[in-house]
C-alpha cells in the first residue's frame, strides 16, 4: 500500500469536516481593499521575489480566505525566523480586512487579474522530479491544480522561487506548526520525503513544465 494513502485520506476527512461554504465576494468591493498588499504583491498581484511576495493572480479565492485566516489567527507567520511571515501577518490584521465578506470580497477582486505564466528562475532536473511528484498529486492534482476538499493550492503558474522557499519552510517547522493550519499540517511529512535542497529544485522544475 502507498504509504501515504492513510496520511491523505486522514486529511480528507479533516478538511471535510471543517470546509465551510466561501461567499460570493464583491470584485468591486474588493478594489478598495487591495492597495494594502500592492507594495509587496503588485498592482495586479505578480509577485515580487525581492519581498519573497507570491504571485496571487490566478490563485483560488477560498485559498487566498484561507491564507488570510490563519495570518489573522497567528496560525501562520508566527514562527520564529519568520521574518516575511511575521510581515505578512501584520499586514493581513489590518482593520479593513476584517471579517468574512472583506476576505471574500478581497479575493473576488484578485481573480479579475490576468494570470501570465512566469519565467523560470529555478534550475532542476525536471525529468526526476516527475518521479517525485506523486507525493504531491494527492492533495495538489495531477497537474497541480489544487484540490479544494484535500486542501491543497493550485501550484501550476506560481513564482518557482517560491514554491521552493515555502518547501524549506515547511522543512524548518516555519509553516504548518499550528493546529489551525490543517493542510499546512498535512504538508509537512510530505516534504519530509525530500531529502535535500536538489530534489526540491528537480520537483518545482517539473511543476514549472505543467504550465
């Protein structure tokens, strides 16, 4: 049996249990709050690597509500070392980004962006890291997609150099430390498997080839 077949259907149920129904949100509404993740993230949410920003054009709206929780309730960057993380949870806990509908109208407003492909900055053997990928597609699909009820991102289209950064972190104990954080706990005896800083580069290599 595939050893981590009970570690993903565990994380099914959990994430099945506790998935609420994310509102419709207001893009136009959500205009309004955006400027606050500008400096960081962009006027249409590219990403800046200088910032250690992702890219939230084309992310998910209940992934970027999700992200936006746990940020508020210190269930992610709040560990120490954390810098980027500490920053970001600061800016998340802003009064206008408060409650349900700001999130939802938040991310309504990022999915009006364009989603360009970006230019690869990682080098890695991509042809190994198919082979490593099957740990990933469970939770984050075939063609990382990202898969809601497993709570997984969609990982195709984002900066390379941050996939790769939010992997160590992971490793390090930085991200999936609090229970809140049920698909970040789910994450971290996944990337447990890779070994060293090669295999980690050989699998972001071929997520970049899904594109």
């Amino acid at each position: 049996m595939n050893k981590f077949l009970p570690a993903c259907i565990l994380a099914l149920i959990v994430s099945s249990l506790s998935a609420e129904v994310l509102a419709e949100g207001d893009a136009e509404a959500g205009r309004a709050l955006f400027p606050v993740c500008t400096a960081c993230h962009g006027p249409q949410g590219l990403g800046n690597q200088a910032m250690n920003a992702p890219k939230i054009a084309g992310q998910e709206d209940w992934y970027i509500v999700r992200q936006m929780e746990l940020f508020q309730n210190d269930a992610r960057g709040t560990a120490p070392g954390d810098m980027h993380g500490m920053q970001m949870a600061a800016m998340a806990k802003g009064p206008q980004l408060k409650g349900d509908e700001a999130l939802a109208n938040l991310a309504a407003y990022i999915g009006t962006f364009p989603n360009p492909t970006p230019a690869p900055t990682v080098s890695g053997d991509a042809t190994a890291g198919e082979k490593l990928y099957p740990i990933c597609a469970a939770c984050h699909g075939q063609k990382a997609e990202g898969i809601e009820a497993m709570s997984g991102p969609k990982l195709v289209g984002q900066n390379d150099w941050y996939l790769v950064n939010q992997i160590k972190k992971f490793k390090e104990g930085k991200r999936g430390y609090h229970n809140l954080d049920h698909g970040g706990r789910q994450m971290r005896p996944m990337v447990a498997t890779l070994t060293d800083d090669t295999s980690i580069n050989d699998i972001v290599a071929y997520i970049n080839t899904l594109n």
